[in-house]
C-alpha cells in the first residue's frame, strides 16, 4: 500500500482531474461570479441553474464514492482516503457560516478562483491572493491555539 | 420567486456538473483523495514534502483550464462587480472560514453529500444560508 501519491501517474491523474473540474466549472457558469450571485439572489430575478450543476456534479460522483467506500487501494494502487471524522462541531458550521458570507459578498469559491486566475482576470487574483493569506491566518491561529494549551 | 429564464442555462449547468463529478470521480478512484479545493490549497501551507506534487498539479490543471478552453472556443462572460477592497475582504472571509469549517463548495457539497456525510451536508446548508442571506443583505438591504 502506498500513501504518497508522488509517481508521475499520480500526478497526471492530479492535474488531469484539475483540469477537466476548471473545463466543467467554465461550462457550467461557475466561472462567472454574476451568474453565481444570481443563484444566491432568491429575492431578486433567481437564475436557478447552479442548482443543477450541483444536481450534475453529485449524480455522477456518488457513483465513484459508492464504489470508493468498498474499496481500500485506488486503480493505481494508494489508499482511499476517506474523511473518518463524524462530529459536528463548531468549527464546522461557524467556518462554514463564516466561508458563505465570503462568497455570498463577491461570488467567488475556492475553485472558481483559480480558474479566474487562470483566465487572467486581475479581481481573481486579488480574490486568490486574500483567500491564501486567510488561510496562512487560520495555521497561526492553529498553532497558537495549540502551543498556548500545552 | 421570479425566475430568470433568460439567463436559466439548465443543459451547460447539468453537463459542466457531469464533468465537475467525473472529475471528482476520477481523482477519488485513482488517487484516493477527495477533490476538495480547500484541503489541497490548505495542506500546501502545511507542507509534507511528497504531498506538495499533486496538489500543485490539481491547482495548475484548474488555473490551465482557461487556456485548454479557449483553444477550442471563446471563454463566456465573466463579471465581476465587486470592488478590489471588497475582493480582498471576502477572500480573507473564505480562506479562515473554509479551513475552520474543514471545506467550501466542492468538498463538502459536491464529494461530501455524494459521500452522503452528514457533516458535509451541514456545512453546505450552512454557507448556502448565508451565501443567501448575504446577497439579501447586499442587494435588497443595503441596495447596492
């Protein structure tokens, strides 16, 4: 069993499955933060087609988790690495309240960003730029946290 | 509810879903890892040296996503009407929030439900609530 995915078809598999997630983000209007905020407008003039998208996405994945679950090795051979925590805490749903004021605000998620980036949009690089630091933020707070407990 | 049926793209919105699933599927079943965005950025701020590959690799193939389009057609539209300090303020919001919360749109709402978790199901009512809620606030409140 191999838990490093280091070998260069890990890493095809990696930036393949990166790609074709932009190239589905694109076609779906994920891409363009106006046709996420019309999602997120159930007052205004609603655009419900990210319902869909979401509809799309999870149809074809729950297939691949399905078989996933019955399964300890990946087709290449590492081990599935299925999420073991059960709890709902409140870091769950305070950073997950906290993550949807953030994208309700601009209309911008974490993979769209990129993709943003990607297309050479400058708002997308300040959006990506901010998005690192916060997250530099939150291992501060993590390893102060951790530190001034001991 | 008014809908916006000018701007209702149900087919793209499906089959780029379809492929957003296809590829969270491909990276589960080959890889062993969940395509969610917020890990993979995150552990790269926490780096173990073999991990640091194939995260860099799922992000370059997102960020090249563009260009591979835009050989075989034209990007569709992207508007952004959000100012730069705001860009920066919500940037900030999603990158602690989404660490905190353990996920953001495509490892919680996409491989968490199809995982049928109940935390990932949680969290993602918990930011379409206020992802909603915000807009309400922004649009219809304050009028911007």
């Amino acid at each position: 069993m191999k838990n490093h995915i280091s070998n260069t078809a890990a890493l095809t598999f990696s930036l393949l499955s990166g790609l074709i997630f932009g190239l589905g983000l694109i076609l779906a209007g994920m891409a363009n933060p106006a046709k996420v905020l019309a999602f997120l407008d159930l007052a205004g003039l609603w655009d419900p087609s990210l319902g869909l998208v979401m509809g799309g996405a999870i149809g074809v994945a729950i297939i691949a988790f399905t078989i996933a679950k019955k399964r300890n090795l990946s087709y290449l051979g590492f081990s599935i690495q299925l999420p073991t925590n059960r709890i709902i805490d409140k870091r769950l749903v305070l950073g997950s309240l906290a993550f949807g004021i953030g994208w309700g605000l601009v209309g911008i998620c974490p993979a769209p960003a990129f993709v943003l980036l990607g297309a050479g949009s400058t708002k997308g690089l300040i959006f990506v730029v901010a998005m690192v630091i916060g997250m530099g933020i939150y291992e501060l707070l993590e390893s102060y946290g951790k530190s001034s407990h001991k | 509810m008014l809908i916006d049926w000018n701007n209702f793209t149900p087919w793209t919105a499906l089959a780029g879903g379809a492929l957003i699933g296809a590829a969270s599927a491909l990276f589960i079943l080959f890889n062993g890892r969940i395509a969610g965005i917020t890990g993979i950025l995150g552990g790269l701020l926490r780096p173990k040296l073999r991990d640091i590959g194939w995260r860099l690799a799922f992000i370059l193939g997102l960020i090249a996503a563009p260009a591979v389009w835009l050989s075989f057609a034209a990007l569709p539209d992207i508007q952004i009407e959000a100012s730069d300090t705001l860009l920066a303020v919500a940037g900030l919001i999603v990158g602690i929030g989404t660490r905190y919360g353990s996920g953001c749109t495509s490892g919680h709402g996409v491989c968490g439900i199809s995982r049928l978790s109940r935390r990932s199901i949680i969290a993602t009512l918990a930011f379409m609530a206020t992802g909603v809620l915000t807009v309400y606030v922004v649009r219809h409140l304050l009028g911007a």
